[in-house]
C-alpha cells in the first residue's frame, strides 16, 4: 500500500492542493467574492424582514406600503438563489480542474516511479473513486470554509450597531463551534485515512480475486474466497458506519451548541421586549433583525464541520496521491516530451522522439545481482552483449534471463553491479531516452480493447499510417488488424497474443529506427511451421542492431550469433 509522505498538519485547509491545481486560487477569489455578495444578501433580508413584519404588526402599515419592502425581500432572495448556483457551477469546475491536474501528475509520476512497488486494483482505485472523492471539498467543504470567514464578520458588525448586548453574546459563544469542530475533525480524520486504508484493501484484494479468477475455478477454490470477500467488505462495511456514527454525532453537539447560543440571544432580546427595553416599531425590527441574524452568524460554522466529514475521504486519497508525488523517480528517469500529433511522416521534423542511441551499442552487465522480495538473489552476473550482434540466452527458466531484459529499460533496478551502454553506466543516461532507443517483447504483450490494428498502434507516440501497420502486421504473420480483442486477451491464442507483441516490436524498428531490439520467449507459443515464418520476416531487423533475445527454442539458438548460458 502507497505509504504516506511526511507532512505538516494542514488543518482544515491544504494548500497544496491549490498550489498542484491551475485556476484554484482564482476560485478562492471567486469564493470570497461571492461570500461578500451572500452576506450582504443575509442582512439585507434580515432587515427587510424584519421591516416586513414590525411595520405589519406594530406600524399600521398597510400592504400597499410594504410594497417595496416585499419587492427588495424577493429580489433578495432570487439573488441567494443566483449566489448559490453560480457557485456550485464554479465549484464543480474548480474540482474538475484539480483532479484532472491530481490524476495528470500522478500518472506521470508513476511513468518514472519502479514498476512492481504499487499494486494496480489499489492505485487504480485511489485514481478514480479516491480522486473524484475531493468534490465535496471543493463543492461544499471550501465554499462553506470562506463563508464561516466572511459572514459571522459582517453579521456581527450589524449586530454591533443594533443590539451590541446580542453582538457581546454571540461573540462569546461563536468560538465554540470552530472549537468543538476540531476536536471531533481530528478524530474524524484518524477515522477517514483508516477508511480509506480499507477501501484500499477492498479495491486491491477485489483486482486480484478477478485477475485469478480463472485458475481458482480450475482448481475449485473460487467458491472460498467469497469469505475473504465477505470479511473484507464486512470490515468496510463497520467502518463506513462508524463513520457515519461520528459525523451523526457531531452535527449533533454543533446544532445543540448554536441552538443554546441562539437561545441565549433569543432570551436575552425577549426580555428586552418584556421589560420595554426595546418598544415600538423600531424595537420590534431591532429585536427581529438580531433574532433573525444570530442563527446565520452560526450557520457558516456548522455546515463547516458538517461538510468536513464529507470531504474527509477525499481529502485522505489525496494524501495518498501526494505520497506518490514525493516519491524519489528512477535514477535518469526525465518527464517524457509531448508525442507529436501528426503522422509518420513527421518524425524527421520530431527530433525530441528521435533515438538517442545513433548506431547499435555494446550492452555490459559488470557483476549485476538482482533480488527479489521473499527469494534468494540471483546469481552475480557478467555479460556482455556485442554490438550489431543477435545474442540469445538460453539459461534455465527462473536464472533471470527476462529481469536482464526488464532492466536495460530501467523496470527492475540491480542491488549489485552496474549496467553500461557504451562505457556509460545506465544511471549516467537519460532514462526515456533509451527507452526511446528499444523496440521490446515481453513474454506478456499488454492487450488493450479494440482491434489488432489499435495494438499494434501502441508501438509509437504518434499515430502511425496504416501501411505501416499492415507492413508490421504481415511480417510478425498476426491476425488480421480487423480482428477485435479485449484486454484480458479474449479473441486471441497465447501465439496470436505473442504475434501481435511482434508486429508492435516490428513497427517500432521500422518507424523510429531503434538500434536495440530486445525479444522475451518471442516464438514460446509458436508451432514450428510459424516459428520459422516469423523468423525469416525477422531475418532483416537484425542487420545493425544489437538484438537481445532469451529463449530455448531451436529455431531461435540457430539464427543467434552468439549464445549465452550461466
């Protein structure tokens, strides 16, 4: 699980999510304004309201009198109404905007972060559902934060003018709501991240389950994971109602809190009014617009605290985002220029997708060991592979052969030795470079959903013609480009699978020109009629590159010009 980067305590406010967000501060601003607007909308109701009611009830005033008065009071109102959505429209795109930026900066975060340390169900999950999690901060939490600022301000200063004794009560008392707000927010936040942390497992342990589900129906244990399944969504399930547990009980001690302060406000001008402190006409409006005002000096304060535990699981993922945004990159490894848009014939005028690597290079392994998590490491190693040259390994499965190949591409990093190209240590290059530099075939070609054609098209950062396409297609003898695949390798055999991983390998050399190729168990899952197909189609790849294949087959070891076993 993604652990989290050390952090200041930000409090009800992070900043950095606005400083990673373009356009988030000026929704601040817009924010603030609209916060100026909203109170001065407050308290010209409240005064038309009270206007509305002291001149009905203790001026004798007649209907036609209070005409302007109930004109103003529905302009008032249809410009809350207005306030309102004009502000859910700029919060909506203020959230928009910041987690398009989230997800754009983590993506290319993870492009230069190891492969192999983050689980994809759990960093899937935090990039979608997590990520669309900070709505409620910035539609309700954000927009709540600037009124709790700017409305008790402008509600106490006409308090002040009107009835200071009320404005004295409610400044005593407001300061119990922010306070009460949090102690329960801290515990709320504990209560969030260990949420988050079980959503997390759901997510990891549900990707899992589906990614095996084949294998564990063919050996009967399909039907026992559905209780690791039930504990784990019971564990969610607890947590997610003693969450709601904890933001149910504090909008409880906040509305109990304001209410006593309301009260005390509310008795304080009663027995004004009793006594005849407050007569007439005007005292009737005066003690109306205080009552009318108190409650709206606490409610910013109280839909604050409310609207935090909404924002909490938002804001417990974006934590975990920032976690991977502090993360040390793999050594070399530079943000990847912006691919061209237009077709192949614009490579030469690209020269930022150009390989780095001018002529085919002389690849060393100087005493490299490699370990992974639970195992012995492997065996120290030192290889070189001749430049211009096809060398084949062919050591026993589990030597290591596929992690040498993952390794000249920066995916796996030796504990020991070092890796050259040239003379120059792979830590010394520019990671993105030489991966420009290498057309691969993993044992496992990743699918995507569509056609073989859209597959193959993976192989450039650019969209390829379609000659090319069809060129590389015929040559790894694929299935027809018209055939439609889906992600999981549905439509297609483990040998049709491994052709397609083959013209993509191919289309690569052809259009960027790669001088190292590098082929994991290329013709596995091939009959021999096949394997020799491909093999004569590869024949011309081969001049002037430094080609790197491991396999056992036969065919392969006989177009190798060296071979290598340890």
């Amino acid at each position: 699980m993604t652990q989290l980067a050390p952090k200041p305590d930000t409090g009800a406010f992070d900043r950095r999510l606005l400083h990673r967000a373009k356009g988030a501060t000026v929704y601040i601003g817009v924010c603030a304004g609209l916060g100026l607007a909203q109170t001065a909308c407050v308290i010209a109701g409240a005064w038309l309201i009270a206007s509305l009611i002291a001149g009905a009830f203790a001026g004798g005033r007649d209907l036609a009198s209070l005409a302007p008065e109930l004109v103003g009071l529905a302009a008032v109102l249809a410009a809350r109404a207005l306030l309102a959505s004009v502000q859910e429209a700029a919060a909506h795109r203020a959230a928009a905007g910041v987690k398009s930026g989230l997800r754009r900066q983590a993506l290319d975060k993870l492009m230069h972060l190891p492969s192999g340390t983050r689980h994809t169900g759990e960093t899937a999950n935090l990039l979608v559902r997590g990520v669309d999690a900070l709505d409620a901060y910035f539609a309700r939490y954000l927009p709540q934060l600037v009124l709790a600022a700017i409305v008790p301000v402008g509600v106490l200063a006409v308090m002040v003018v009107a009835y200071p004794p009320a404005a004295l009560i409610v400044l005593l008392t407001l300061p119990l709501i922010p306070l009460f707000g949090i102690l329960i927010g801290r515990y709320t936040k504990a209560r969030a991240e260990r949420q988050w942390a079980s959503t997390s497992a759901l997510a990891h342990h549900f990707a899992d389950l589906v990614a095996g589900l084949p294998t564990l129906k063919a050996f009967g244990r399909a039907a026992k994971q559905a209780g690791a399944i039930e504990a784990t969504t019971g564990e969610y399930r607890r947590r997610s109602m003693a969450l709601l547990r904890v933001a149910f009980c504090s909008a409880l001690v906040l509305e109990l809190a304001a209410s006593l302060s309301v009260a005390i406000v509310a008795v304080t001008v009663g027995v004004q009014l009793v006594e005849g402190g407050l007569a007439g006409a005007a005292g009737l409006q005066t003690a109306l617009l205080v009552l009318i005002l108190a409650p709206e000096a606490y409610l910013p304060l109280r839909n604050v605290g409310a609207h935090y535990h909404a924002s909490a699981e938002g804001l417990a993922a974006a934590e975990q985002v920032f976690g991977i945004l502090a993360e040390a990159p793999e050594p070399g490894a530079e943000p990847a220029p912006e691919a061209p848009q237009t077709g192949a014939a614009a490579l030469p005028s690209a020269p930022h997708i150009a390989p780095p690597l001018r002529r085919a290079p002389t690849i060393m392994f100087r005493r490299t060991v490699f370990a992974y998590p639970g195992r012995d490491p492997l065996p120290e190693l030192s290889l070189t592979v001749p430049a211009a040259q096809t060398t084949v390994l062919t050591a026993r499965s589990g030597a290591g052969k596929s992690t040498l190949l993952a390794a000249l591409l920066g995916f796996r990093r030796p504990v020991g030795g070092s890796i050259a190209f040239d003379g120059t240590d792979l830590t010394r290059l520019d990671l993105e470079a030489i991966r420009r530099s290498v057309a691969w075939l993993p044992q496992k070609p990743v699918l995507i959903d569509g056609t073989v054609a859209d597959n193959v098209r993976l192989a450039v950062p650019y969209e390829p013609s379609d000659p090319a396409v069809a060129k590389a297609i015929a040559a790894a003898h694929a299935p027809d480009g018209r055939r439609r695949v889906a992600a999981s390798g549905a439509g297609l055999s483990a040998g049709e699978a491994a052709r397609v991983g083959l013209a993509r390998l191919l289309l690569r050399a052809d259009l960027l020109d790669t001088p190292v190729l590098l082929l994991d168990e290329p013709t596995a899952h091939l009959d021999a009629d096949t394997e020799r197909a491909v093999l004569e189609s590869f024949e011309p790849y081969r001049e002037n590159r430094t080609v790197l294949i491991a396999s056992h087959r036969d065919a392969v070891r006989a177009i190798a010009d060296r071979e290598v076993d340890w």
